[in-house]
C-alpha cells in the first residue's frame, strides 16, 4: 500500500511575487484612511466597468438559487 505524499505548497518567483503583493497591499491598506480608501476606489470604479460578465452573473445566480437561505 502506497503512503500519499503530503502536497507541496507552490514554490518560486511567482509565489514570492503574489506574497509580496500581499503584504505591500496590507500594508497599505492598514496605513490609509478608509475615506481615503473609498475615494480613490470611487476614481476608478468612476472609469472602469466592474459590472460581473453577464455569464458569470447568471452562473453565480444559478448557484445561489440551490443554496438554503
């Protein structure tokens, strides 16, 4: 009978990157005022559409549908 190796955790310059970006994201949320943090989110949402791909929406709605509430 085999024994299952336990699963590595992702190594290298990607996850370094990703962990890095975490960190300096925390960072800076934890440093700004949460008004500060609103206006400027409010900037760009002002000039990017962050409405869901229809697709995704109607997944995403089917899904919660067979969730009890």
């Amino acid at each position: 009978m085999k024994t299952a190796k336990p699963k590595q955790r992702p190594t290298g310059p990607a996850t370094s990157t990703v962990k890095s970006d975490a960190r300096a994201l925390e960072k800076l949320l934890t440093e700004m005022d949460d008004k500060e943090i609103t206006r400027r989110l409010n900037q760009v949402y002002a000039k990017v559409d962050s409405r869901l791909d229809p697709g995704f929406a109607r997944l995403q709605w089917e899904t919660l549908k067979r969730q009890p509430w």
